[in-house]
C-alpha cells in the first residue's frame, strides 16, 4: 500500500469521525442550552385552583405561591383569561394531617401534612395539552402529592408545614412547565 493511498484512509476516517463528532455537538446529547421551558409560550392564566379537600383557603395560598414561581423562575408573563396563550389549572384532590409520632398521653408530637393536586397545562392557541405526565383518573392531568412533617412541641406549627409544603408544590408545579428532555 503506497503511502498516498494510506494517507487518503487515514483523512477519511478522521473526516468521518468528526462528522459523527459534530453531529453530537449539534444534537447537544439530550441537554437544552438556555432556558429550560417553551420558547413558543410567552404568557399564562393561572385561576385560583380548585378545592376538593375540607380545608378552606389552601387553594388560594397555593395559586398565589404557583404564580410567584412562575414570574420568578421562567420567562413567562402572567396574563387575564381574554389574552393568556396558555392556562395552566389546578384541583387539590385532598389535603391530610396525620400523627406520626405521639407521647405515651396521646398527645401529638410529630405530625405530617401532605397534598395531593392535578395540574393541568393547556394551549389556548391549539387545545392542546402542554403537560406531558398523566394518571389514570383524568387522562390530560398531571398528578403532584408532596409532603412535610413538622413537631409542634419544638416550636413548629402547622402554618409554618403550610407555607413549606406549599413553596415545594409551586416549584414541582412549575417544573411541570420544563421541556422534556
């Protein structure tokens, strides 16, 4: 083999691996660069959310902590129903407190707090269905529970569980609103 025809090889090779290494480049291997969330999307209703649960009020302290996320966190606006591209609506399926833990009196001394919510994400533009996530209840809804313990004997009380496990829910909320990988 003469060393023209050798060297002609080896520059092919190379060639072809720098394309197949360019390509990978150009797909970027599943990562988004810049802003994780819909560049298609520019504002978003958020009605107060539903309640099903026996606790009054939790709805609004959610809705109001979900739209903080929102203007905190993505570049989405907050827009009226009339000119909102998207609406993004919730339904708090139930809301429990349980003792985890009590004295040999039955006096609480640990107890757990935890929501189960439906969120829905929905183009106004098209009907479609942004959220990707569903359960078998409601076919187009995505499905959050989260959950706090807190200890009132120390010193903590069930607003301050409230306020954590509502700041956790906003952010899983709004991290419902990332493109998928």
């Amino acid at each position: 083999m003469t060393s023209s025809l050798l060297i002609q090889r080896i520059a092919r090779s190379l060639a072809a691996v720098m394309g197949v290494y360019g390509l990978l480049m150009v797909l970027g291997c599943g990562y988004i660069v810049g802003s994780p969330y819909r560049q298609d999307v520019r504002t978003v209703h958020v009605p107060i959310f539903k309640n099903d649960s026996f606790r009054r009020g939790y709805e609004l302290q959610l809705t109001e902590a979900v739209q903080k996320q929102i203007q905190s966190q993505t570049s989405y606006r907050l827009a009226k129903p009339g000119f909102a591209e998207t609406e993004l609506t919730g339904r708090i399926v139930s809301i429990d407190k349980r003792v985890d833990n009590q004295t040999r009196y039955d006096d609480p001394r640990e107890l757990e707090l935890s929501v189960a919510i439906e969120v829905r994400w929905t183009d106004l533009r098209t009907g479609q269905v942004l959220s990707e996530r569903r359960i078998p209840i409601d076919m187009q809804a995505a499905h959050v529970i989260s959950q706090t313990s807190f200890a009132p004997e120390p010193g903590q009380s069930l607003a301050t569980a409230t306020q954590d496990l509502t700041d956790q829910l906003a952010r899983q909320i709004v991290g419902l609103m990332e493109v998928p990988w």
